[in-house]
C-alpha cells in the first residue's frame, strides 16, 4: 500500500481547517508532522490537493475528489478499530438535529441507541436545517435528523417520519377562543417564528402561500423555547412543531389555534454525505429513529 490511514487523516483534517495548525492541534501532531505527512501522500502520488494561498490551504479539484472517498476509508477503519477493541461493532457517532427534533426526539432515541450499544459515544448537535446540512456536506457530521426539505447534489436526504406544524397563542390572546381562523385573522395576527434556514420556517412560509407577504412578522427567533416563552408573553402568534407544544397544552400555558383550509403537514428527514461509507452505528442509529 501506498499510503498510510494516518495520511489520509492528516489530509483530511487540513481539508476541514485549511490550516495546518488547525489540523495538528485537531490531530494532537506537531505541525512539522503534519506537513510531512501531506507533503508524503502528494509526491507519492506525484499530485497536489490543495491550492497554497498565503497560510490557507484550499482544496483544489483534485483533493475535491479525494475527500468523500477518503472520509469513507476513514470510517471504515475507525469501525473496523471500534469492532475489534469492543467487540460490538458499533462505535462512536456524530448526529446533528435541529432544535424540535434535537430537544424533543433525539434525546430518547440516544437514551434507546446507548442503552443497546453501551460503549458507543454519541455527540448531538442541535442546529436548524441548513447548518445541519452543510456540516454534514464537510463530513463533519455522520447524519443529520432536519425539519426541512433539501435540493443538494451532495447529500442524500430520506423521509423518516410525518410531522405537523400547530398555530398557538396565549390563553388571553383575542384569538384564543376563536375556533377557526380565516386568512383575514392569520392578517391581523402578529407572528413570533423561526429564522430563516430553518426546516420550521420553511413549511411555515409553504403553508401561508398567497398571503406570506403580507404577514406581520414581528419577532424571528432561532430557539423554539424562546418561540413559546415570546408567545406565552402575549407578543404574538407561534408556529411551531406539534411534539414542542403538547406540554404547554396540557398546562394550558398555550392555546391551540387552527386554520384548518392551510396545510400543516411535512415530515422529518435523514440527511446523509452521498457516497461515504454507512457505519454499522449510522445504520443502527437510523434502525432507531424509525421506531419513532
């Protein structure tokens, strides 16, 4: 063999950083090592990966090509390495989620996943849809859970599960006793929703077709518990998923609204890097979010 799996991952981590201290101190090598260790792999192969601009180095077309498949090698030998010193064949996994799904789902399916598999590691980041997507894209992430429907040449996206989006307001608001809300009242309503990026926001825009710019948008907030506190203050009107809200319903701290002639329904999607190397912990993980 040619090259060396440490190599490989030094090539790797100078990809995400563009930076070779970066990527040393990621890597806990000096960065005379690090150096050595890409400057080795491009004479062997007599190519060059990265464009040289000043510190920063860049990925040219040729490392582009390179690094799917060599984050697909890495996987495979880091669950090669977790198999042979656990014995369970499920290693360490990245999983990013955005806010409904990371704090309401995710959490009990990592509760599920780590009990089956004891000795895996999960690290959870909860960010909305598109920088899920994006990290997923740099290989920085091994899946990713999104609210939101995505067009990239890059990534795989799956349905997972169905999901609804639930108008609400505080119990003192004046469409609190309303039991159905026409467009006229979505006019006259002002709104406290997600950021822009967001899976949520995406849906909420679909489902206001023909009247979203006219809406009142008065707060736009990147927490959905800062979404429900806002709403609950009176500021507005939230929109939110419905596996956020049912505990508020149940303490009556918000009310249900409906405007039953708009579509509320969406679903919930796996993300995935186009041809990287599933692990047996992605598959395992994905084996139960479906039971979800």
């Amino acid at each position: 063999m040619y090259y060396t799996l440490r190599q490989i991952q030094v090539f790797l981590a100078v990809a995400q950083h563009e930076n070779v201290t970066h990527a040393a101190r990621e890597l806990a090598m000096s960065q005379s090592a690090v150096s050595t260790a890409l400057k080795e792999l491009e004479q062997r192969f007599d190519i060059l990966l990265f464009d040289r601009i000043g510190k920063r180095l860049q990925l040219n077309e040729q490392g582009i090509l390179l690094r799917t498949k060599a984050a697909g090698l890495i996987a495979q030998a880091e669950e090669l390495q977790q198999s042979l010193l656990k014995h369970s064949g499920v290693g360490d996994l990245k999983v990013g989620a955005t806010p409904a799904i990371g704090n309401y789902l995710a959490v009990s399916i990592m509760a599920k996943f780590l009990s089956e598999y004891p000795d895996a590691r999960v690290e959870l980041s909860v960010e909305n849809s598109a920088a899920i997507a994006k990290r997923v894209k740099n290989l920085e992430l091994d899946i990713g859970l999104i609210e939101g429907e995505l067009q990239e040449p890059d990534l795989e996206i799956r349905s997972w599960r169905g999901d609804e989006l639930v108008l609400f307001c505080s119990p003192t608001h004046p469409l609190a006793q309303k039991p159905d809300l026409d467009d006229l009242d979505l006019l006259q309503a002002e709104w406290v929703i997600r950021e822009q990026g967001s899976g949520t926001r995406q849906a909420f825009d679909r489902a206001m077709s023909g009247i979203l710019s006219d809406l009142e948008l008065k707060l736009e907030l990147q927490h959905t518990e800062g979404i429900k506190r806002a709403v609950e203050a009176g500021l507005g009107v939230g929109c939110l998923s419905r596996i956020t809200l049912d505990d508020a319903f149940q303490r009556g701290s918000l009310i249900q609204l409906k405007a039953a002639h708009r579509n509320w329904s969406r679903k919930f999607y796996f993300v995935l890097r186009k041809q990287k190397f599933l692990s047996r912990s992605v598959t395992s993980w994905i084996a139960r979010c479906m039971e979800y």
